[in-house]
C-alpha cells in the first residue's frame, strides 16, 4: 500500500481509531502494564474473554436441560 490509498487508510484510522483498533477486552485495556528503568514492575491480571464464558454458561444450561429432561422422562415410563 502507498500514495493515495495509505493516506486515505491512514486518515480512516485516524478517525476511527477507538472503534477499529481498541480491543473491547483483554489484559491492558483498563490499565496498562508499568515499567521504570529497571524493567517491568506491574502487569495487569488477566481478562476471561467474555465470549467464551458465554459459551460455557450455554453448554452448561444445556447439558443441565438435557439431564433434568432424561431423569424425568426415565421416571415416566
């Protein structure tokens, strides 16, 4: 990429910075990690990936219908 099309890209992401290049989580985007001249003196903890802890709730209410579904159709008939 150069000329025209970089300084049109360039100037996208200048104007849509926040949107495009800020993760919506993850381990530095509350606080960033801290170094001095001796190195690095803090890292933030990290983030669970909110998609993923999604996932497992819904596996688990699943798997929690599936069973309560079996038992009660095994004690109908």
């Amino acid at each position: 990429m150069y000329g025209q099309e970089l300084k049109d890209s360039l100037q996208h992401l200048i104007e849509h910075f926040e949107e495009e290049a800020v993760p919506d989580y993850g381990r530095y985007v509350k606080e960033p990690a801290r170094a001095n001249k001796n190195g690095v003196q803090y890292i933030p903890r990290r983030v669970a990936n909110p998609r993923v802890l999604a996932g497992i709730a819904i596996v688990g209410a699943l798997t929690a219908l599936s069973l309560v579904w079996g038992i009660k159709k095994t004690l109908q008939g």
